[in-house]
C-alpha cells in the first residue's frame, strides 16, 4: 500500500491564483483530513470528511473548498490564493472516528503564495 | 477555550539519556491521548496512544503516562538516541462537535551524539 500520496509537493502561486492540492488515500479509509502547518505551529484543521459525498468544516475552512466523491480521493481547492494561505497542507486519513482514531498522513505540499 | 500546550522550546539532550516532554491541556477531559512523531519536510507519524484509565504505556524505549487529574500526558524515550531526533506533537480529541483531533504545536527533541 502506498498509504497517503499528495501532490504537488512544492507549488508558488500568485495572488488570486487558484489550484487544487491532491489527496489520495489506498487503504479504504471513510475518513479523511486536510490540515494546514505554519512554521512552528501545530496543525490546524481546514476541512474533513466521513465518507464519499460527505464533507465538513474544520477550524479554518476560509478561502478553500473540498469535495469527496470517491472513498479513495479528497482533493483541496485554494480560490483566489492570498499571502496568508502560504503553509505546508497535510492530507490525513483515518479508519475510524472516535477518540481511538489514529490517523495517516501524506508527505504534505508546501505551498508559497507570493 | 480548550487548548493544548507543548513546551516550544527544542529539548537538547546527550545520547543515552532518557528524554521527557510534556504535554499539558486545559478546560477538557479526554478519554484517550495520542503522540506522534514529526520529521522536518514530513508529515507526523502515529506512536501511541494512551486511555485514560491507563496510567501508563509502554512501547520498545517509548514509555507515555497519563495524568487526568494534572491533565498532562508525559512522553519519555529511554537509551535516547540521534535517530530519535524530531518533533513530538501530542493530540487529543477535543471537540465533541467537530468530531476530530486537535494536535498540539509538537516539541523538537535534539539527540547529541
């Protein structure tokens, strides 16, 4: 299994660029997460989902969107790309909810908006 | 608010020795505590996890404890070693409304050799 793969591993955007962070996950897990890093700083949560068709916001969910219309798949999109969303994003995915659940995380794209 | 708090500080220690951070959490009582490990330029990596009527737990030269009274979790690694060199980040399921894990801003541990 390849667990969690994102892509693209680097990115610059310009200001009011748009791009779609991907996230794929291979080992059948309903749950799913995107999360943002800045440097020194704990992960904060942008959006989740518990399963296809199902999404919902995190703790930081402005300026981006998500859809999940596969179990495998739960891409991240970035509208009008703004200075304050240059971070590191980190896909995650879980096989459960619940205070058990531990959760896997991709190698993270790192994302410059200049 | 609910919040988590790691020691920001970066932890030096010498080979060999036993390294001991801290997790400490507020206005929350958590059925269950987890620790990860985080390499630079890498996502975290699930290590323990911890229940609250589980005073303590054990795994290889990992031991974590659990104080809900105190509400801080203490990660230790024994025989520490360069390769245990990274950031720990601790992660409690917080929000009951959310349904999801709040990490804490993680400890980086310098093993010298």
């Amino acid at each position: 299994n390849a667990g969690v793969t994102q892509t693209p591993k680097f990115r610059i955007l310009k200001i009011g660029q748009s791009m779609t962070l991907q996230c794929t996950q291979d080992m059948n897990h309903n749950y799913m997460y995107w999360y943002r890093q800045d440097p020194g700083m704990g992960l904060k949560l942008i959006y989740y989902s518990v399963g296809a068709g199902i999404t919902d916001k995190g703790e930081v969910p402005n300026g981006y969107n998500v859809s999940r219309s596969t179990t495998e798949d739960f891409p991240l999109r970035l509208e009008l790309a703004a200075p304050s969303q240059t971070s590191v994003y980190f896909c995650a995915s879980s096989p459960t909810r619940g205070e058990q659940e531990t959760q896997y995380f991709g190698p993270g794209t790192r994302l410059l908006v200049l | 608010s609910q919040k988590i708090e790691q020691n920001s500080e970066a932890l030096n220690i010498q080979e060999g020795k036993t390294a001991t951070l801290t997790c400490n959490y507020t206005n929350y009582s958590p059925a269950y505590l987890q620790w990860y490990r985080q390499d630079p330029g890498r996502g975290p990596v699930f290590l323990l996890l911890i229940r609250e009527n589980e005073k303590e737990k054990r795994k290889e030269r990992l031991k974590v404890t659990f104080d809900t009274t105190l509400k801080q979790s203490l990660f230790h690694i024994t025989a520490s070693q360069p390769a245990d060199s990274a950031t720990y980040l601790c992660a409690l399921y917080m929000d009951m409304g959310r349904r999801a894990l709040t990490f804490g801003s993680g400890t980086r541990l310098q093993v010298q050799p």
